[in-house]
C-alpha cells in the first residue's frame, strides 16, 4: 500500500481518546496543540473496545459516528507520533491495529472536510457497539 502524502491533510476527525480532554499521558502534549475545527459525524459503526473506542466507516450504515474535527499543527512529525500511538505502520497496514485513512467528515455546519481519521482494523467480535455513536468513556 502507497504512502498517503501527509502534506494532503490538516485535518484529523476524532471520536474518541485523541480528544484533547481524553488524551493519556503519553500523547496529550500533542493534542493539547490541535485546533478545534468543528464537530462532525461520518456513516459507520463505532464500538467500545473496553479502554479505547474503535470507528468502522461504512457509507451504507444507518449508524453515525460523532467527534470533532481538529486542525493538526504544522510541523515536527505529527502524524508519526499520532500513528506510533494508533498502532498504524504505513507499510504494514494489515498488521496494524488502526489504520489512518482520508475520509469526508460532515460538518454540522453542512460542509464536508476531507480529514484523517483512524479506522479500527481488529476484529470487533464481542465488542459491544455504541448505539449512539458518542464515546464518552474517560
């Protein structure tokens, strides 16, 4: 699987401990740095994965996820350290725990942004969903 071009996106779509107000110890000086763009949802189906949240996009699902779009900050290697703490190796996509992809996020303001986000890759068997999309564990 090609790289994406990191240089493409400034956005990241973040439903669950990537938030600023959820971020463990190890990546919270990072996120404090994101810049609030706006809350959106996109169509798939997120599942509670005991201390972490995992998002499987699907366009044909009823079900919405909701989260908040950030402005990533410029700079040093950003999406390195995001995907170190994801668990995503761009070159072995198939053994990574979540996968950073490009995705249309819709705004509530009606605007669709095209922004990262990390999709689970496990197997999501006896995980429970979240019914209405919102992850709200801390």
């Amino acid at each position: 699987m090609p790289r994406s071009d990191e240089s493409d996106c400034d956005y990241l779509f973040v439903y669950g401990t990537l938030h600023p107000d959820r971020a463990p110890a190890e990546i919270a000086d990072l996120v404090r740095r994101f810049t609030c763009a706006g809350k959106g949802t996109v169509a798939g189906t997120l599942y509670d994965l005991g201390s972490y949240p995992g998002a499987v996009l699907d366009e044909s699902s009823p079900r919405q996820i909701s989260g908040t779009v950030f402005r990533l900050p410029q700079g040093e290697d950003v999406l390195v350290r995001l995907d170190a703490y994801e668990e995503f190796d761009p070159e072995a996509p198939e053994r990574s725990l979540f996968i950073r992809r490009m995705h249309g996020v819709c705004l509530d303001s009606g605007q669709t942004l095209p922004c990262w986000i990390y999709e689970y890759n496990g197997n999501t068997g006896c995980a429970a969903i979240v019914q209405n999309g919102v992850y709200s564990r801390h």
